[in-house]
C-alpha cells in the first residue's frame, strides 16, 4: 500500500475533526491508498477500505463530496480546496485542487501549508454532510 502524505493525513485529520458521523470517523481512520493521479492542477487520492468498517448511511454517504479545508501555501499562488467523495457508503477519494494554475506532484513540495479558518461556500466549517 501506499502511505498517506503529511498533507492528506491532515485534511482528513480536519475532517474528522468536525464530523459528528462514527462510521465517517472510522473510514478515516482505516484507509489505505491505492494510487494518486495528478493533473498538474490538484490531485485525486484513491482510497481502499477493509470490509469491516461501517458503511456510512447520512445522505453524504450515497456519493458526496464533503468539504475538506481550504489551503494556502506558498508554492500555490491563490490556495486550494479539498473534497472527500464517496461511493455506496464508503470513502472513495479526496480530491486537491489548486485556484490556479499549478498543483505539485509531490504534497511535500507544498511547504509549510496552512489551513485558513474562513468559511468557503456558505460552509460552517463542519464535516458531517449538513455544509454539503
């Protein structure tokens, strides 16, 4: 398997962090990566989950995405946004993108990242599918 980057441990660590939903928590915490496909303007992480992780049944669940945080860092001009999208109950991938026109293939490459407290979208902030 592929380890989880500092930068997605993070946005997923975010996530649960302002997620009321257990089975969301418990997928966070028990994924693995497949694979990672970059675009030159984000990234997509893949996701496997082991069959005992409880499947999600808030409406998120059917397919998503909820909202991850939004980024700055100093190798992306304008910052970015991630999305947690899911299939059938389960985690399928985290999306990064960049608000502009550049994304490095390597998370590392994003220096030291940061994780502005503002709202994006009429978002409150909270992982639990009601900012949606």
């Amino acid at each position: 398997m592929i380890e989880l980057t500092q930068f997605e441990a993070s946005v997923l660590e975010w996530i649960a962090s302002r997620s009321e939903d257990n089975a969301l928590k418990a997928q966070i915490a028990k994924a693995s990566v497949v694979r990672r496909q970059y675009t030159g303007v984000g990234c997509y992480t893949m996701f496997t989950l082991t069959e005992e992780v409880p499947i999600i049944t808030a409406p998120f669940g059917a397919r998503g995405p909820i909202g991850g945080p939004y980024f700055e860092s100093p190798v992306v001009k304008y910052g970015g946004g991630t999305l947690l999208w899911f299939v059938d109950g389960r985690m399928h991938q985290l999306e990064t993108y960049a608000h502009g026109d550049y994304f490095p293939e390597e998370h590392a490459e994003l220096g030291s990242y940061t994780f502005p407290n503002i709202e994006i979208y009429g978002s409150d902030n909270r992982c639990d599918g009601s900012n949606s």
